[in-house]
C-alpha cells in the first residue's frame, strides 16, 4: 500500500462579476458532475489557458523566453 502524503497547492481568491445565466450554468453543470463550481471553472480555465492561440504580444514573448 502507497503512503499517503498530502501536497497543498498555492491558490489565490479573487472575486469576479459574471452574468446570472451563466452563473446558473455553470452551477447546473459542476451539479451534473458531483463537483464545486470552484473545481469546474479552474478545470474550464486550465483548459481554455492550454488550448488557445497566443496573441502576437505573447508568442513574442515566448520567443524570448521559451521556458
């Protein structure tokens, strides 16, 4: 049997204004899949994050500094 070793990660709170009829989906959504509405959005976050297309600004950036 694996030990179990607790790892903490580094968060942030923020507070953002979103519109109510996304803010029910959102919650209808995250109730589907037994999570927090919190888990959902950083999931839908860290998703869109890897899957859109940089900006000239940003691949300029990454040119400089790849890591």
């Amino acid at each position: 049997m694996k030990n179990f070793i607790p790892k903490s990660k580094s968060t942030d709170c923020i507070s953002i204004r979103i519109q109510s009829d996304r803010l029910e989906l959102i919650n209808s959504i995250a109730s589907e899949y037994t999570m927090s509405r919190n888990q959902l959005l950083n999931q839908c976050i860290d998703f869109a994050l890897k899957h859109m297309q940089p900006s000239s600004a940003t691949a300029s950036s990454m040119e400089k500094d790849p890591s």
